[in-house]
DNA sequence: TTAGGGTTAG
C-alpha cells in the first residue's frame, strides 16, 4: 500500500550535508605536460590498448571536478564509442549540468537521437537548476509532443520551474491525468507551488488530503507559508506536525529560524536551539548557517560567531552571513577580516560577499577600497549580472558621501529596480542634495513609471522635509493615504518630520496619534520636532507618556529629549534626562549626548560649566562637543573661549570651513578686524571655501533657489526693484539697517548691499510679486550651522507686532535682550499677524526682522492670515515679565491680549 | 547505473 502510494519509492532522503559533492581526485587525472590529447585516452591506450578493460567509468564521472576534465572525459567516451548509449549520454548531460554548464547540457542533450524519459527528466532539472525556468516547462511540453510520457521525476522540478498560475494548473491537470498526484513529491511540488502564487488554501487542502506524508511534505507547506508572509500560519502547521508526533528535521529548523527573526520572536528561536542541540542537528550547514542569519539580526553577534566557529564543514553562505553580521552590526572591521580570512579559507567572494563588503568599506569611511571594489566587480562583469550589486555600490558611493560618483554608476545600470531608484534618492538626500533626490523621484514616476514603494516614500519625504517643500511633501502624503500605508510606521514618522520641520505642529500631532506607537521612533520623531520649535515641556511630556505606554526609550530618544531642552533653554529639565538615561535606562551617553548637554549648558549662557563638563568627558571630544561650545561662544559673544574651543575643533576636524567662520563672527561682531582676517586667512591657506548659502521657495509645485547677491534669475529686474521698495517702506518705518550682521569689514554702502542681496530677501523678493496677498511664504535657508542660528518665541513676535511697536525698538529689543532670543536647530518662525490694522505691511516687518535677526533661519513668513499659532509652553509667563520689565511705555498687556494668549495656550 | 520535492545569505 504505502509502495503505491508513494510513487513505489519510500527510500528515506539520504541527501548528506556534510559533503554537498563529494568529488574526489585522483593523481593520474592530473593534467600531463607532454600532451594535447586527453589524459584518459593514454591511460586507456597506455594501459589496455583499445580496450576500455580497467577503466573505471563511474569513477571517471564523479572525478570530473570543473568543465575541462569533463570534456576529457567526453572525448575520451566518443574515441571508446560509448556516448551512442542513451544512459552513458545521459549521465554526460548531467554532468554539465552539476558543473553549471547549460551550453554543454545543450549540445549534449541536442546529439542525442533518440531522447527516453531520463534524457529529458535529466535536460529539465539542468536547466531548472541553472536558472533558465521557462526553458524547463516548455520542455516538458516538447516532451508531451514526442509522445514520451512524464513520469514522477518529471514534475517536480517542472513545478519549481513554472511562475505562472496558468502553466501551474495545466500542469497540475497533467498529473491528475497520469496519477501520480499522491507521489510525496510531486504532491510536496504542487503544494509549494500553490503556496507561491498565494494560493494557500488550496495548498493546504492538498496537504490535508494526503494519504501519506513524509517530512518533505510538512516542510513544502511550511516553507510554502514562511516564504510568501504567512509566517503565524507556518507556526500553526508546524505546532500540527509536532502534535502528530513528527520531529524537526534540519530543513524545518532552516525554514522557520527566518521566521521567527522576521516575527521578533527570540523565544522561539532559543527554543528551536535547544531543540537542535539536543537532537544532534547543530553541526548541518543549513541549521548552522540559519542561526549564524537569526543572531545576527537580533544584534546578537557573540552568538552568531559561536555558531559559525563550531560548523564542521562551512560554504560560501556560512562566510557570507558571518560577513554579513558583522556588517550589519556597524562592525565593519570584523567583516573585512572575516573576509581576508575566507579568501585565505579558498573561498571566492561572490555577488553577496561583495555586497556587504561594500557596506562595510561604506561604514569604515574607506574611499581607497571603494574604487578597489567598484573595479573587482567591473572586472568580473557582475554589474551585468544582477542588479542587487549596481544598487550596493550606488549606496556605498553615497554613503561615503560621493554622489557624484554613485550617479555616474546609478545611470549605467541599465535594468534599474525599484530599490536602485531609492538608494540614488536617499543617497542624495544623505547628501543634503534633496533638489536632486526630487529630480530623481520624478523621473522615476514620471518618465519612468516605476511604482513607488514603501522604501521610495521614506526616502522622498526626508528630501521635501529637508527643502520643506511641504507642498510637494502633502501630495505625497495623498498618495500614501490612496494606498493604505499610513499605518506604516516608518512613512508615518518620515511624514511626522515633515510637517514637525515644516512647523506645522498641529498635523504632526494628528499625525503621530494615526501612527503605531509601539516603537520609540515615532516618540523620537515627535520628541525632536517639537523640540526644534521651541516646546520642551511638551516634548517633556510626551516622553513621560511614552514611558507611561510601555515604550523603551533609546539613545535617540535622549538625544531628542536633550536637544529639546537646549532649544528651551531647561538646563535643569536637560541634565534630569541626562541622569535618568544612565541610571534608570543603563544607556552610556556617545559623543552625540555629550554635544548635547555641552549646547544646552552654553546656550544658557554657562560657558564655563560647559567648558568644564567637556574637560571631564569620560569620552575624547569631538568636534560637534567642541562646535557645540564654540557655537555658545558665539551667542555670548565670549572670543577667548571661542578660540580655545576652534583650536581644539582644528585638531579633530581641520576642514570643516563651517567653524573657521563661527570664530571670524565671533570677532566680527566684536569689532576685532584683525582677527577675522587671521582666521580667513588660515581658512584660505588651507584651501577652505566658504559654502554658498541658498534659499529656496516652492511656488507652482516649482522650486526657485537664489544665492546671496545673484543676478541670473529671469525675474531679477522685478526682485531687485522690490527690494527696494521694500527698503523704503521699512524705513519710513524707522528701521535702520543693523550692519553688525554684515561681517566683513566694507563699507557702509557695500554693507547694505550684502544686506538686501541676501539670498533669504532675494526669495521673500520673489515670493511677494509672485503670490497673491494672504498667501503665506515660506523660505528655507541651507546654511544650518547649529549654534548659530536664532529664533523668537512667535507670541513674541506676534504681541510686539500686535502693539505696533516701532520697528526699530522691535529690532533693539529683540537684539539686546537675553531672555526672548532662543536659538533653535532648523527652527522655523510663524508670524501671525491677525486683527492688524489693515495698513501695517505685515510681511515688510516679517522681512525686516528676519533679515537683521535672524538670517541662518528656516523662515515661515505668513502674509497677513489668520491662522492658529504655535506657542512655547512657558510663553505667557515669559511674556509677562518681558513686557513688565522692557515695555514700560506700552503699558500692561490688555484683557483682549490675554484672550487671544489664550487661544494659543490651547493649541 | 541516470534524473526529482521541502532548507540558509540581500
């Protein structure tokens, strides 16, 4: 019965793992110098004249290790007169076919007259195995045309081979014709197929009416479920086969160890350790290679690499996952060792090695090796072969900050994926390049119509959040709403960013309560937000509702909360977080913590706190600590400490131009002439450039850019004329330009035209003629030196604005006074001007004080709209004893004042 | 004597 069943063979699977293939050689094999005929016939001759008495015809096939010893062998079995045999042919046929030589199968293969069952059996799994599928099933079709009946060894490799349903079910058809339905692996074959085109229940059903199933069967329909995402419901059968009293074998561990990595079940995949230890399957390749995979994605590399060191017997996917684990661990030194040390093993690094290798010379910072690498596989054409290595070096080029070089091999690619368009646009956007990104994207969508995916719109909305082109950005979001992927939580924190950048506090908190929040990123996200605008309570307090929900903080988390309380200038609340993530959350503060306690010390004005927190860092300082304190140094106007820190900042990174013209300010603004020429100078004999600052405004789904004092743009009659007019206006207002911000010693006339022709007033130029009234503009600057830039609270703003405040006291009091002036990252300034009396030039005041006060800023300029207003938490308090101790002749704020105050507490 | 299903690395 169970013969029949079966297929008439219930041999047990006694494939070895330990010897893949287990080719021997043999010392007369070796090549001879003396000749150009084949080895073998000179035994053959040598030995027993013309006859083949005493050769060892099998052990000729398994000797014949690479392609030219079978093609000895070959010669040597036609000289003998023995490849008229269908069997001995046949064997040839498959030995081309182990040794990966599909054009030899072929011609084999084609010679053959008259073609039996195991000649075509032999030509399908040739080509199944050699990648060439649809080769595979229109064979078995010829087959059928010459009459020669498939049998059990047909289908099965036929079924692996057909990728669509409709060849699947008229194959299936063909079985049930011959009835061999029920032979396990046909019937393995069948389930597994139905499981690729997701068509699970019918596999199920055809597992469920087995009459008989060996582990093949239960591990065809758990890989058909753990393959095509249906991960719980492999668990579920696999709980079935164990209730059946069926034991794991090292194919089930394989398959669901990825399984329980993707499911970030831990447990699971402990137990399933214990399970192989104790039923002696720790030393198979499979098993071992699949743990070496699962550790290393829990970031568990100690595990990985106990596991790879007691394999008995390794193969190229042993190294490739150490590699890999190493690489994926930010431990590229151990992957670029463990990759000498495979090399030294004899193993040849294929596409896969090279594409962690790439990665890790990526994270090592090693420009040298990338073109080593670049040219190892130009050499070997693999850019040809798959596309998976153009896109790792696209990404390794971007990573190590070469766009350049990344787009020059990005437009080689020649069949581009959807991942090559999403590495080439997040390389831009690491980059900062996010005009470039957007270039990308559209002509990925639009003249390419490649389809988006998840991994497109995370890497898209990062470039519209860093330009803020939110206009842009909010079209994007449509898309991801039409598709369902809001509950993303990766999209839904890049879209989180983008409106928390673009200031838009109220949809980013819409936003972030739509979003999963079983994660700490979406907190991070929101934390960050808002606490580049000014809200360090809030962000305070959602950090406690993050705990209260469960949520783990990370080291993110506190480099948001930290930043957060800088921007707000809570040095108490700052340092509590700095204590709580070492005590209460065992995370070591890096170099990026210490940064930022050293800003939130500085900003608040205690210089030399900071000063002597940074000297008794358990860590060596880099140069965002020193920055940190070189840029308070810049706010507090303190040079000598300016300079200690600039020296300090020249040791750690001699080339960053950005902190040379953060200490030449420091001296420009207090007159000190000669030092600013000092410290060009040593810029310029070091061949630093200054970078150009641009800003860029979004109109007509369109980004303008201008740069400082540029003359090309077609509508710069128009700009120039405006900014004139804007001039005059701001001056019969009372303003007088604030030169101190000019920090060039030039004269006064030269002063106001570096002042006017500022990249920030060119694009608030364009943005006026170009929009009609009450539209709001919306400017961003790309010159983001942290530290230096400066921001109001908006109620501030809006009250002094509210009580037409002549312009020049504004000025003045904003500039002088050490309590309203709040520096921010990437902040951004809402003025919200309402219930002005409809004379006052809103946006001329907006410009004038953007330009004197504020010129390293995000700038939100709204044109008179009344719209709801962001405020900082402590604004009212701070804005009572603003006016009670600086606008004496102005008088106690009025009740409609506090009313409206009141409006904006509740947002 | 040959050939077949189900497993691991991005």
């Amino acid at each position: 019965m169970l013969k029949l069943l079966s297929g008439g063979r219930l041999l047990p699977n006694c494939k070895s793992n330990y010897f893949p293939k287990p080719f021997c050689s043999i010392r007369y094999l070796r090549t001879s110098s003396y000749s150009n005929i084949p080895n073998f016939i000179q035994i053959s001759s040598n030995e027993s004249g013309s006859n083949d008495q005493g050769i060892d015809i099998d052990l000729l096939f398994h000797s014949s290790t690479n392609t030219h010893l079978a093609k000895r062998l070959h010669a040597l079995l036609i000289v003998l007169g023995k490849v008229q045999s269908l069997f001995i042919s046949t064997r040839l046929l498959n030995l081309y076919s182990n040794l990966g030589n599909i054009c030899l199968c072929q011609q084999t293969f084609d010679h053959i007259t008259k073609k039996d069952v195991y000649t075509w059996n032999s030509i399908i799994s040739a080509y199944v195995r050699n990648g060439i599928p649809s080769e595979a099933v229109n064979c078995l079709y010829k087959m059928l045309k010459y009459e020669v009946k498939p049998d059990f060894y047909t289908f099965p490799p036929v079924l692996k081979a057909c990728w669509n349903l409709n060849d699947g079910s008229r194959i299936h058809s063909l079985i049930l014709k011959t009835g061999l339905e029920w032979d396990v692996f046909v019937a393995a074959s069948l389930v597994h197929m139905y499981c690729r085109f997701g068509l699970f229940d019918a596999a199920y059903q055809i597992f469920t009416n087995m009459p008989y199933r060996d582990m093949g069967c239960w591990n065809a329909i758990i890989s058909g479920f753990c393959q095509n995402g249906k991960g719980e419901k492999a668990l579920e059968v696999l709980d079935e086969m164990k209730l059946e009293g069926i034991k794991m074998d090292s194919v089930t561990v394989s398959t669901i160890l990825p399984v329980c990595a993707q499911m970030d079940d831990m447990v699971q995949g402990r137990l399933t350790h214990l399970y192989v230890i104790k039923h002696g399957l720790e030393h198979d390749l499979f098993v071992g290679n699949a743990f070496i995979n699962f550790y290393a994605k829990f970031g568990e590399v100690e595990h990985a690499q106990k596991v790879f060191d007691s394999l008995v017997i390794r193969d190229l996917i042993s190294w490739n996952s150490i590699i890999a684990a190493y690489e994926q661990n930010n431990n590229p030194d151990y992957a670029l060792n463990f990759f000498n040390k495979m090399q030294m093993d004899g193993f040849k690094p294929d596409l896969l090695t090279i594409v962690s290798i790439a990665s890790s010379i990526a994270q090592s910072r090693d420009s040298q090796s990338s073109r080593c690498v670049h040219g190892f596989i130009q050499r070997r054409c693999w850019f040809e072969k798959d596309v998976i290595i153009g896109n790792a070096v696209v990404d390794m080029y971007a990573k190590l900050g070469d766009a350049d070089s990344a787009r020059k091999l990005f437009d080689k690619i020649l069949l581009k994926d959807v991942v090559s368009w999403n590495t080439m646009i997040t390389g831009y956007g690491q980059n900062g390049l996010a005009n470039e990104a957007i270039d990308v994207y559209h002509t990925m969508v639009e003249i390419e119509h490649v389809t988006p995916n998840q991994g497109t719109l995370a890497s898209i909305i990062p470039a519209y959040a860093h330009i803020g082109a939110l206009k842009e950005g909010t079209t994007t979001h449509g898309r991801v709403l039409k598709t369902g992927q809001l509950l993303d939580v990766f999209i839904g924190t890049c879209l989180i960013d983008l409106y928390g950048k673009c200031g838009d506090m109220e949809d980013t908190m819409k936003l972030f309560y739509e979003v999963p929040k079983s994660s700490s990123v979406p907190w991070n996200a929101v934390i960050s937000c808002l606490g580049i605008h000014g809200h360090g309570e809030t962000s305070l307090k959602l950090f406690r509702n993050m705990l209260d929900d469960g949520v783990q903080p990370d080291t993110i988390t506190f480099i948001s909360l930290l930043s957060a309380c800088s921007h707000s200038g809570l040095v108490e609340q700052g340092e509590w977080c700095f204590n709580v993530m070492q005590n209460d959350y065992g995370i070591k503060p890096s170099l990026k913590h210490y940064g930022c306690l050293v800003d939130l010390l500085g900003r608040a004005g205690q210089l030399e706190k900071a000063y002597n927190f940074i000297k008794n860092m358990p860590l060596q300082p880099d140069a965002s600590v020193w920055g940190a304190l070189l840029g308070a140094c810049r706010i507090h106007g303190n040079a000598d400490l300016g300079k200690l820190a600039l020296d300090r900042l020249l040791e750690v990174d001699p080339d960053n131009v950005g902190y040379y013209i953060l200490l030449s300010n420091i001296y420009a603004n207090a007159g000190k002439w000669d030092g600013v020429n000092r410290v060009r100078s040593l810029a310029n004999s070091k061949g630093l450039k200054k970078t150009p600052g641009w800003s860029s405004i979004e109109l007509n789904n369109k980004m303008e850019v201008f740069y400082t004092g540029n003359y090309s743009h077609p509508q710069c009659d128009q700009i120039y004329e405006e900014l004139e007019n804007l001039m005059t206006k701001m001056k019969i207002l009372g303003y007088i330009p604030d030169y101190s911000f000019v920090l060039q010693d030039v004269e006064e006339d030269e002063k106001q035209h570096i002042l006017t022709s500022h990249s920030e007033r060119l694009a608030i130029a364009y943005g006026i003629i170009n929009t009609p009234a009450r539209t709001p503009i919306r400017i961003f600057k790309n010159l983001r030196i942290p530290s230096i830039i400066h921001t109001v609270p908006i109620f501030l703003l809006y009250e002094l604005v509210f009580w037409e405040v002549p312009l020049l006291h504004l000025i003045k009091i904003l500039q002088t006074s050490g309590l309203q002036v709040m520096s921010a990252f990437r902040a951004s300034l809402l003025l919200v001007p309402f219930k002005l009396p409809s004379t006052t030039p809103t946006y001329t005041i907006a410009f004038a004080f953007a330009s004197t006060c504020l010129r390293n800023l995000q700038l939100q300029v709204y044109k008179r709209r009344n719209k709801r207003m962001t405020t900082n938490d402590n604004a009212e308090v701070e804005l009572r004893s603003f006016l009670s101790n600086r606008l004496d002749p102005l008088g106690q704020p009025s009740r409609e004042i506090m009313g409206i105050m009141g409006q904006f507490m509740q947002v």
